[in-house]
C-alpha cells in the first residue's frame, strides 16, 4: 500500500476509477480499506488508523470533521469480548438498553435511530425498534467504527444518532488458520475456527463461530429462566480478487442460525398458573458482492450488491397438551443496489456521487399473507469536500430519499475541521437525520382483542375504516383519513461542536458537544370512535424531543519502558433527552407529582430527568496494561451510569418518584492473557477473565445483566 | 458604603422580624370531612366475545350522589325502567363510564351540576374560597383540546370534564397501560343541586392498589371530595357554625 505524506489528506489519493462490468458483479471489488489490523499492538496503538464511515471515503481518523471513534481487534481480543455488546457496553457515549433485546443509546437516541452496518451494509431484523446487538459476533473483525452525530446524508433512514459499521480484516497474504476455544459461567461457550490465506492478487478467508449458553435465572421463585439457553452458528466469507490492475471484485457473505429454548409459567386472574414452552428460531443471512473499477487516475467507480434476509420464529407450547398456543413467524429481504463515483478534481477537491435502489418485503404472522407489504425506494447522495488550505477542510453532503410509501424528502449535512496545529483539531457540523416510519407504522392492521382497540398503519388506514364502517361498528370518525398527508419521517436537525487536542504523545482530551433537535417523531392518536367505545388509531408525525450533552474522553498511552506500555481510556457523557411537550408544561407551572402517601407537588424542571432509560451522567473506563517481551495484556473495562428512570406510577408519564428509577450502578470486567511460542508460527494465547465484578443485578430491571461471570479461552495461531 | 450595608442589613432583619410578629390571630377555621369513594363501578367488563375474546360490557354509567357519599344508579343495572327513573332527578351528581365522567346538567342530566379543573394539588382547597368561575356544564365546554392531525383539528368533546389521555382527569400510559389521575388536578364542582365541591380522584382499579396495578380489573373510581352543604364557594367552617 502506498505510503503517504501524514497530512496529504490520504483518502483522496486512493480515488480510483473504474468500468462497470454489470456481468461480473457476482464477485466483488477489494475495498480500499488497508489492513492496519495488529500484528503487534503497541504498534497499533501509535498509528493513525483510517476510518471510512465518516465520509465513505477513507480519511485519518484525526482529520475526520465529525465525532468518530473506533474499536480496534486488540481492545476486542484483551476485554475479552465475544459479541458487540460486549464491546460496546464499555465505550464513552454509548449506553445499552434493554428492550426486546439489547440495544444501544447513542446521544441519547432509542436503538432504533442508529444505523449498524457490516462492511458498509445495512444489518437488518428489529424488534419493537431494537436490533438486538448480542446477535453480532465480533470474530474476523479489523476493527468497529463508531460515528456520533447524523449521517443519514450518506447513510439514509436510521443513520440520526450515528452509524457504528463493523470492519472485518482484509484476508492475510499467507495462508494461516485459527482457532479458538472459550468456556465460561452458565455453560457459555464460543468456538471459532478461521482459515485465511490469499496473494497479492486476491484473498478469502473463512470462519465458523458457534456461541452457545444454557442461559441463566436470576429469579429462581418464578418459574423459568431470566434468559434462554441458546446455541447460534455464524458462517461468514470474506474474498477478494484483483481481475487487472484496475478491477478489483469483492465478496462478503455471512449466515447466522441461532434457536432457543425456554419456559415460562402465565397465570389469568382467577385461573390455575399454565406452564409453557417457548422455542424460537432465527435464521439471517447475507451476500455483498461489490466491484471497483479505476476508470482513469482521478475517478473511480464502484457498484455494490446486497441481499439480505432476517427470519424469526416463535412458538409457545402448552406444557400438559403441547397445544401450540401461541405462534409468531416473521420475515424481511432487504435487496440493494447502489452505484457510487468518486471524482478527485485536483488536490483541493473530491467528490462522491452515487445512488441506488432499495427493495424491502415483509412477511409473517402479523401480515396477511395476500398482502405482503413490499415497498421501494431510490436516492441519491453527493459528497463534497473542499481542502480550502493546512488549516480548514470542508465536507458537505445531501442525499434525496424517494419511498414508495413515505413522504420523499431530502438531508443536507455541513461539516468543517480546523487544524491550528498538528496537536489540536476543532470540529464543527450541522446536519440533518431521519428515521423512516417503522413497518408497524406504516402496514399494522390490528384489533386489540380484549381492549376493543383497533391500530392501523398509514398504508391500511383508510381500507381499515372502512371495513369497519362496513361492518357498522364504526360511531363516528374524528377526521377525513383520505385528506392526510403521507407519513413523514421522523426527522433531526443536529449540531456537534467539539475538538481534540493532543497535550504529550502519549496524552490526548477529546470534548463533543450535541444537541439534537428532533420533530415529526411519529405517535398514534384516534382517528375514529368504534360502537364500543374504544378508538381507531392511527399513526401521525407529532412528537418533538432533543438531546444535548457532552461527550468527552481522555486517553493515556504511555510507554512504561522499552517492553511494557499503558493504554487507558476515560470517558464521560452528560445527557438531557426530553420531551418538548413536557418541558413547556412544567415551565407554565402545571406539572406535579403524587407522593406514594398521596400529596400532590408542584415540579420543576430540575425534577425532569427526561426520557426513560436514560441515565444524566454515565462514565466508561478502558485501562490496558500491556508487556510484548513477555506477551502479557492486563485488562481492566467497565462503564457506570446514573440512576435513570423506567416507569411512571403517580400518572405524569415521566419518572420523578424514586421508585421509579433504576439506580444508578456500575460494571467492571478484567481480564489476564498471556502469549507463547512453541514452536516458531505457532502462537498459543491463553485467557482468563471475570465479567462483572461487583456481581450486581436487576432482575427485572436489567434482566441484560447477568451476575459475576468467569470465562476462561485459548487460541491458536498456526 | 461599608455603612450603607450595615444599615440595609438593619434594615432587612427588621422587616423580616416585623413579618413575623404581625400573623394575625384568626379563629381557627375547622376543615370539612374528606369523604372517600371506594371502588365505585363505571362499567366494568362483564365478559369476554366467545368467538374474539373482545371484553363485553353493558356500555352504561353509574351515578353517583355526592352530598350523601352513595351510589344511586350502578352501571350493572339494565332495567330500562328503573334506569330511566333513577336518572331523571336531581339527586345523583356525578356519573362514571370508563374513563368518561359526567356531571347532572347540561347534556348529562336534569340538575345543575357544573365542573372544571383546577391546576392545584388538592390540599390547598381549603386555603381559598373556589373559584366563583369557570364553571360548565357537560355540553358547554369549549375548552377542550381538539386533536390536531394533518387534515387539520377535530373538536374536543364538550363535557365539562374533557376526555382523553392528558386532557382530563387521567393519563394513558401506553407503555404499561396503565390509566393514573394526573397529579395536581382538582375538579371543582357544584352538585345537582348547587352546592359547591371539590374532587380529586386517587385511582381506576379495583382495591385502589399503591403503586397502580393494571392487572387489576379496571373501571373502579376511588376518589376523595368535599361538598358546602352551606352553598357558599368556602371549603371550611367557622367555630361559629357549630
């Protein structure tokens, strides 16, 4: 790989171009991504790591204008993480959440309004909003990017708190194989077995991963496990072949199987408790061929494929007369095809065009299966970035979203970065972000059976009145549902101040400030009154909230001697995620609460901690003692968090009351490796670790976290 | 200037000592009785759709008498006649249908009964006489929010009480589900027959269970009051009256 001048804006070199082969697009194109990933991690430390989220170009970490992190397979290795999750609980700026799975926070967003990706690619499959992240295996990662601030510009829907896209390492020059072995508390396992091996004209490695546990209870006087015992197979292939010095074809594919057992005990008022089982399948895969062809020296162009499919099943048994009682299959294909040109106009001047396709569809239990919701949806994006001199870089973006069964709309995005020295970095963008309706929002059709209630997305809403004004059971419709407007998308206007400076060489502060401010955001409301009373509900762009914060980390990475370094990472975030409605109400002086005895108080705003699970103060730590002579990696890792509100019990729909609080608590993991060399190329490391030291839990609150866990892992290098 | 401050200072512990000395000695007022309510039914579900397992109620109110703290008409009660007969007069005040609560006058009945929320905690009613205003009967509210959609605002209801979550006296939890009266509201009322009152409801299910419990049947009102049986708009008797 070329080796550059340090500030000659490296990703603009690497512009190719290219010819679009239509026909060879079952493989795919070698991404300029250059394997940085570590041979030896003191090294890896000092580099400049290049980052492509940010801009979808490839760019030096430090000189990328908006907030941005990564994760290298080093802190991956040392903490002894196995799924993002893991990794992700200790970062600064990133909390996770329970809610149908884990999820994560990022400026105090709800998991659905960040967008994961795998190589640049959309991971699909939420529940209630939630892309459980404890789905994702982190073997054959290089490394994780993490951008904070909107990047729907480049990215589209869900890309409004950020973007976390998960790098896998290119396939090594030489052949070489892993394997690794884990084994820890609950009967948790994970085995990974890696093969790689490539030359200098293509590459393609392999691995299977199989994580399993038996699932804990941390509730042993209810009946069934807190989490089920499970078993998930990952596949996954990365290959790459240069067809000629100007083509390169890559392709990514990856299937994931997982099945779970569990059992649960559901008691009606009055009733003797019924016992059942609960066996749920997941089955996900996808294929990500992508081609890349240098069309002259300053332009390059790359097509992009994607296919990918995410299906679950549900099913409950009735333990005494395995009456399937209940049953819940879903199923969504998310297809793509994307076309992007890069232009290098001259040394000043780069800019990316593209646009592409989307095809969704949508099956299981909840759609009828004659009308299989199915949408489709075009864009367009182009990228500017001005090298306007040393001192000042500009970056701006706009991409136009046009969807079959949504408001269209357009997303600007304006980012700067000053650099008055090689030591500090100031950083500035003003952008927008958007979240598409969710598929409840847009194709629910359903009758809540014992309140009487009926929820229709936007798409059946006016055939749903209807039918039931057929049926007569319709008193009297509050508005004219043929008059509405589409749906819109939730959308953001987002600010992010903030700078590095870099104190010593080994020192370096980091500050973001954000604020987000969010509209349209969508919430139901009755459009009808049924003969029975209840309503008709539809779905509408009505709620406004913000967040605004602070980010900051300090990193520490001094050298103790010619052998033995520290790596330490302090994060903090302050947070405020409210409510506008409730704001206003509590500045007019209308707001109370009611104490658990019953006495009505007046609140103010200090006694509006903001949305629930969002805690005000969180901290992260990531410390790393490391020895190369010896091949010894100490690590220490964890995050804490305020106490953040969950529920409501005195009926003003926020948590005021204690007991209406997590409390605040914190998590601290540590880990011990050790390397050795038995015979030349062949590396053995062993591990041993301890999750959650303090061994506090929640049952109920936090049913994500289990108690003290012990693990203990070997690997082999050959 | 470092005198100016003194004498400020002087000056403040003054007035501040003044205030103190010159509370007036009133007649201790004596506050009326709260009465309770316990678990009054306002149409609970009596059963579910065999064939959709929809909850089934018989979609009536119950009503309620203020001024002697009992019920005069329960939403159980189906017989025509004996509803028609129970409801025509003035002796009922209030009535309770699912979350719907209505007053004896205007659209809702023969009396006079009027209402409207106050935005206080339901203890300082005896601090103040109640409002002279304000006051609508069912049919005659215009205040109530309307709904804004896209294709423009619907009209609220026009009970005296508005209904929906956040306009009236409770708020829907659509994550737990759960109906909670919004804290720091107070109905100010008359009754059927004019006297002046204030409410305050405490809960909507059956057993009012602290923290609320939406496993419990709903469509059970426990609330607190006080009536003037005097008529004047003062929530407390002089000694005097005894």
């Amino acid at each position: 790989m070329a080796k550059l001048p340090t500030y000659c804006y490296s990703g603009l070199i690497w512009v190719f171009c290219i010819l679009c082969l239509l026909g060879t697009l079952t493989v795919s194109a070698q991404t300029v991504i250059p394997d940085y990933s570590p041979k030896d991690s003191i090294r890896t430390i000092e580099m400049t790591p290049l980052v492509i989220t940010a801009t979808r170009s490839q760019k030096m970490l430090e000189d990328v204008a908006v907030p941005t992190t990564i994760i290298t397979s080093n802190i991956i290795q040392r903490e002894g993480a196995l799924r993002l999750g893991d990794v992700l609980a200790n970062q600064m700026g990133i909390a996770l959440f329970d809610d149908h799975g884990t999820g994560i926070q990022i400026q105090g967003f709800a998991s659905d309004y960040t967008l994961i990706l795998l190589d640049g690619e959309p991971v699909i499959g939420r529940t209630a909003g939630t892309l459980d992240i404890d789905r994702i295996t982190l073997k054959g990662l290089s490394h994780l990017e993490i951008v904070r601030g909107p990047s729907s510009s480049l990215y589209g829907s869900e890309a409004l708190a950020g973007v976390i896209n998960l790098i896998p390492s290119p396939p090594k020059e030489k052949m070489e194989g892993a394997a690794s072995f884990r084994i820890g508390s609950y009967a948790t396992s994970d085995m990974t077995l890696q093969m790689e091996g490539g030359r200098d004209w293509g590459g393609m490695r392999v691995f299977v991963n199989r994580y399993a546990s038996r699932g804990y209870d941390l509730s042993p006087n209810i009946y069934g496990p807190t989490t089920p015992s499970f078993s998930d197979w990952t596949g996954d292939l990365r290959a790459h072949i240069k067809l000629s010095e100007r083509i390169k074809v890559k392709l990514g594919a990856r299937g994931t199987f997982e099945n779970q057992e569990s059992v649960f005990a559901s008691q009606q008022l009055g009733q003797t408790e019924e016992r059942y089982n609960e066996e749920g399948a997941r089955r996900e895969w996808s294929i990500h061929p992508e081609i890349d062809v240098q069309l002259s020296k300053k332009t390059r162009l790359n097509t992009t494929l994607y296919r990918t499919s995410y299906r679950t099943e549900t099913h409950h048994l009735r333990q005494e007369d395995e009456f399937i009682n209940y049953e819940d299959n879903f199923d969504q294909t998310y297809s793509k095809a994307e076309i992007k040109l890069d232009m290098l106009w001259n040394t000043k001047h780069l800019s990316n065009i593209g646009g592409g396709v989307i095809g969704e569809q949508l099956g299981g239990t909840r759609y009828p299966s004659t009308s299989e919701p199915e949408s489709s949806h075009r864009y367009f994006f182009i990228q500017h970035e001005w090298l306007a001199s040393d001192l000042i870089h500009f970056n701006t973006s706009a991409r136009y979203d046009d969807h079959s069964d949504y408001a269209a709309r357009f997303t600007p995005k304006l980012s700067v970065i000053v650099r008055p020295s090689d030591q500090i970095r100031l950083r500035a963008s003003i952008g927008s972000g958007f979240k598409a309706p969710a598929f409840r929002q847009l194709y629910l059709a359903f009758t809540n059976s014992s309140g009487g209630y009926s929820v229709f997305g936007s798409i059946p809403m006016s055939d749903g009145i209807n039918q039931l004004e057929a049926n007569g059971l319709i008193q009297q419709r509050l508005l004219d549902v043929r008059e509405l407007d589409p749906l819109r998308a939730e959308n953001s206007v987002a600010y992010n101040v903030g700078g590095s400076i870099t104190l010593r060489t080994w020192l370096t502060a980091q500050l973001n400030l954000f604020h987000n401010n969010v509209t349209d955001l969508i919430e139901t409301q009755p459009v009808a009154q049924k003969t029975n009373g209840a309503f008709v509900y539809g779905y509408f762009n009505l709620a406004k909230i913000y967040t605004r914060g602070i980010e900051s980390e300090l990193r520490m990475t001094p050298q103790l001697n010619s052998q033995s370094s520290l790596d330490i990472s302090l994060g903090y975030q302050y947070l405020q995620a409210r409510d506008r409605e409730i704001v206003d109400a509590i500045n007019e002086g209308t707001v109370y609460g009611r104490s658990p005895s019953g006495r009505d108080y007046r609140l103010g705003i200090g006694d509006y901690t903001g949305l629930f699970g969002r805690s005000p103060h969180s901290a992260s730590l990531r410390a790393a003692y490391i020895n190369s002579k010896i091949g010894l990696t100490a690590s220490a890792h964890g995050r804490w968090r305020s106490r953040y509100g969950y529920r409501d019990l005195d009926g003003n729909l926020f948590a005021n009351r204690p007991d209406e609080f997590v409390p605040h608590y914190a998590v601290l993991g540590a880990t011990i490796s050790k390397k050795f060399t038995f015979v030349p190329s062949i590396e053995f490391i062993a591990q041993v670790g301890l999750d959650n030291v303090f061994n506090h839990t929640y049952p109920t609150l936090v049913p994500s976290l289990p108690g003290r866990r012990g693990y203990t892992s070997l690997q082999f290098n050959f | 200037m470092k005198l100016f401050f003194l004498h400020f200072y002087i000056l403040c512990l003054v007035i501040f000592l003044g205030a103190c000395n010159s509370t007036p000695s009133e007649p201790e007022r004596i506050m009326l009785d709260v009465q309770l309510a316990e678990d009054i039914i306002a149409d609970p579900v009596t059963s579910r759709d065999p064939s959709t397992g929809r909850a089934l109620s018989n979609n009536l109110y119950s009503l309620f008498d203020l001024d002697t703290n009992e019920l005069i008409l329960s939403s159980s009660v189906t017989d025509k006649d004996q509803r028609r007969t129970d409801s025509s007069g003035t002796i009922w005040d209030i009535g309770f249908r699912g979350t719907t609560v209505i007053f004896n006058g205007g659209v809702s009945g023969p009396g006079e009964a009027t209402a409207q929320i106050l935005t206080l905690p339901f203890e300082t009613v005896f601090d103040e006489p109640l409002p002279s205003d304000g006051y609508v009967t069912d049919g005659s509210n215009t205040t109530c929010p309307s709904i804004e959609t896209p294709a423009g605002p619907v009209p609220g209801s026009t009970l005296a009480i508005c209904t929906g979550s956040g306009n009236g006296w409770y708020n829907y939890n659509s994550n737990t589900q759960l109906i909670t009266p919004i804290p720091g509201r107070t109905i100010a009322f008359t009754t059927a027959t004019g006297n002046y009152g204030a409410l305050r409801f405490l809960s909507y299910y059956k057993g009012n269970p602290n923290p609320p419990d939406s496993d419990q049947p709903s469509r059970h009102y426990t609330f607190e009051y006080l009536v003037q049986p005097d008529g004047s708009r003062n929530l407390f008797r002089m000694p005097s009256d005894n």
